[in-house]
C-alpha cells in the first residue's frame, strides 16, 4: 500500500477579501523574472496555465512594488485561491499583511487519500498564516480522494518549482521558508530536507521515515544521500502507527544525530501519552514526539494528528485522521512554534 494523507485536489476554493499593496521592497528567496514566470537557482520547472478560484482582480502594481502575477499565479489579491500548474493544483492561503511582502511561507502537504483541503482541517496551518504572517501553500496530489497519491519521481519537482513561484511573486522573507507534511507528506518532507536544506529554514515531518526502504524515497542522512547544510527538524510519530511502523522512527534520529554530530537527547516535555525530546548542537535542532494517540480507525491507529478536530467529512474522506481523546498536544499549534522559533 502507498501510505499518506490529504485532501480534495477539486476543494479549497474559498472567499477571501482583497487587500492592497505597499510599497514596501523585499529581497526574495529566488532572483526571477516574474513577468514571465521563469525561475532561477534550480533545474526544477513549473509551467502551465494557471487558474484562481473567486472573482478578485490582481492586487499586482510594477509601480509599487507589490506582487506581480506570473503565467500560473494569476491572481495575487489576498484570500484564498486554488492555482493549477503543469499539472497540479495548489491551495494558497495569502494573508492580507503579505501583499507588502516579507512574510514567511509554510509548504504543507498531505497523505495518501488527502487532500490540501483535509490536510489544513488537520492542522489548521491556513489560519495560523494569518495570525503569524505566513503564506501557507497546500499542493494537492493527483487524481482526486480518495485515490490521490504523490509520484515522487515527477511531483516533487513541480511541488518545488511552484514553491519558487510563490516565493518570488510575494516576495517571500527567505529565511522563513518552511515545509512540513504528514504520511506521504512526511516523506516528502524528509526528500526536501535533503534536496533543498539551502532554501529550507526548517521541516517538520509527520508519521513518515524509512531510511530509503518501502514504497517511498527517503532521506538517509548518509554520504550518500544527506542536507547540504544543517537544517531545523521537527519529527512527529505515533508508536501505534498501523501504516508506518514506528521501527523506524529510532534508526532515523539516531541518523541524523550522527550526520550532523549533535548531542545527546535531552528531554522537553513527558506525560503517560506522549515524550518530547531535542538534540542540538551550535548548528541545529532536532527535536521529535512521540505519541500512543489512536485515530478512531483501527486501519490507521496512530498514523493521526494530535490534537485535530478533523470531522473526516470531506469529499472523498475515507476516514478522520484526527488523534481521539485528550491529546497533550496539537500538531499544527507544535509546527508553527516551532517555525517561528527556527528561522534559517
């Protein structure tokens, strides 16, 4: 089975207002040529028509300096907007503070059956962008729930280049990029993690590790496959996990602390349910939590969000993904902490 987690790649249209833009200038994570789309700093490319949900008109003024709409992001007014490019759909969340530019980006991708739209009733990332001045991009993966299922060899590159996209058109701060992902997108996490630490402030991986083996491409923190620069880790797993085993959960840190030679584990926070611990080092953290939570499912157990509210009703739902119980924790609440607390 290929395992992960997410939402309706035909959802995520929704209204938001129109905001206006400044004139403020912000030095982007990429140097492109936003009238014409094209990137530069990396061989990954997106291209295609692009497509927003909504009526708004762009926000977009050269003479300002605000966003600047490109062949697929053709609508850079505030709000909510569902963006298809070479292939792919994107949900993009932009907070009306980031029209001026400076803001961070949060890339939050699902699991296998998910899509965007599942994955933020997860983590709720959409309105915490808004609350802490980040974008907040949720790619959906192909076809639609509850078959969809991220292709590593072709998806990751084109999830990638509309990160780029992003970060140009909205003059993205580019030491506030994150990524974080649950399932499949845990394991696309990781891939980043070792593909793209030069662009990546931090990652934050759910229910996700393998240290190369099974159905999906991992990162193994080894010469041959490693971060080309020490890079923020956030890891969550759940020992009752019935679709990822959480053997491997051990042999991934002790992976990474051995890469990046970081020190012995120190404990954050413990109760019955759930351990939290960090290894640091000068460079970089990592820390990683795990959980006995259960979702409500015995086909997935503790392959769940803690803390989630996740109805499990969208289209497409084959079940909630959300943790059942008093959760110590919440997932989304734990990412965006700690993003804002590990800029690059």
């Amino acid at each position: 089975m290929l395992l992960g987690c997410g939402a309706d790649p035909s959802a995520g249209s929704g209204a938001g207002d129109s905001g206006t833009t400044s004139g403020a200038e912000v030095t982007s994570a990429f140097t492109t040529t936003v009238d014409t789309g094209s990137t530069v700093g990396t061989d990954a490319s997106g291209s295609a028509g692009g497509s927003s949900d909504g009526t708004r008109g762009s926000t977009s003024d050269p003479d300002t300096g605000g966003p600047q709409p490109d062949d697929c992001i053709t609508d850079t007014a505030a709000g909510h907007h569902a963006f298809a490019c070479d292939g792919l759909t994107y949900d993009l969340e932009v907070p009306p503070q980031c029209l001026a530019g400076g803001c961070g980006l949060i890339v939050d991708v699902h699991g296998f059956t998910m899509s965007a739209q599942m994955q933020d009733a997860n983590t709720g990332m959409r309105a915490r962008g808004i609350e802490h001045d980040f974008i907040v991009l949720q790619p959906n993966a192909n076809p639609a729930p509850p078959l969809a299922s991220w292709n590593p060899a072709t998806d990751d590159d084109k999830v990638f280049a509309f990160l780029q996209r992003v970060a140009t058109v909205f003059a993205v701060d580019p030491d506030r990029i994150h990524f974080t992902g649950f399932s499949q997108g845990g394991f696309m996490s990781w891939r980043f993690a070792c593909d793209h630490a030069d662009v990546l402030a931090s990652v934050a991986p759910g229910a996700a590790c393998g240290n190369g083996g099974g159905a999906f491409p991992d990162c193994v923190f080894d010469d041959t496959h490693a971060p080309s620069e020490p890079l923020d880790i956030l890891y969550l797993h759940g020992t009752t996990d019935a679709l990822v085993n959480i053997a491997c959960a051990q042999p991934r840190i002790d992976a990474v602390v051995e890469h990046f030679g970081l020190g012995p584990a120190m404990q954050v926070e413990q109760d019955g349910s759930h351990r939290w611990i960090r290894h640091e080092s000068d460079e970089m953290v990592l820390e990683y939590i795990e959980h006995d939570y259960a979702a409500g499912s015995p086909l997935i157990l503790g392959h769940c969000f803690p803390g989630s509210t996740d109805p499990g009703d969208a289209t497409g739902q084959v079940f909630s993904f959300a943790c059942e119980g008093d959760n110590a924790f919440v997932w989304g609440e734990a990412v965006m902490d700690f993003f804002l607390a590990h800029p690059k």
